[in-house]
C-alpha cells in the first residue's frame, strides 16, 4: 500500500510541474507552416524544441522545387529535403504515440 501511494504522489507531482511548466511566460515557437526550401535550415527548424511543449511542430510542411534554366523546364527539389521531412514525420509519430502511451499507463 505505501509504495502504491508513494506512486501517486509521485505521479500527481509530475503533473503539477507540468502544468507549472505550461503555465510559464515561455513562448511557443511551433508553427502552422513550414517552408522546406533547403535542408540545412529544415534540419535546423526540426531539431529546436518548443519551451512549452518540448516537440516543437512544424505544421503543414511545404517542399519547393527550383527551377533551372531559362526555359523553366528542369526542377529539383533540395537535395535531403524529402528525407528531413519524412524523418520529421517519423519523430512526430513517434511523439504522438508516447503522449498515448503516457495517457493510457496513467488510466491502469
């Protein structure tokens, strides 16, 4: 019974610094959209964090195209670009899925 107890003070601990962690004047940096244009700055944007939330989203991402040549007939996209967003996409996945796995441990 005591260890049973201690569980939840521990438990309901964490979540009070949580909300005290929600509730600071920190600023949130996620976003609604994103511009993919080059991988070194995508790779930057998805490895900062959000104070408030700590997985910082990006939001809808969109990946350009460059279009070289006069005749506006040869495009590419930037090269590692795709693979970053899919690797974005992958740790989202991954966060959403820890936040319900939390979410149903806490339920037993």
């Amino acid at each position: 019974m005591p260890g049973n107890l201690r569980k939840r003070l521990e438990r309901l601990e964490q979540q009070l610094a949580e909300i005290k962690r929600r509730e600071s004047p920190a600023k949130c940096n996620c976003r609604d959209f994103t511009i993919a244009a080059a991988a070194e700055f995508f790779k930057a944007e998805m490895n900062q964090t959000c104070p408030v939330h700590g997985f910082r989203r990006l939001g809808k991402i969109q990946v350009y195209e460059v279009t070289i040549g006069p005749k506006e007939d040869v495009t590419e996209q930037s090269q590692g670009v795709p693979e970053l967003v899919q690797e974005y996409e992958r740790r989202l996945a991954n966060h959403r899925q820890r936040i319900l796995d939390e979410d149903d441990s806490e339920d037993l």
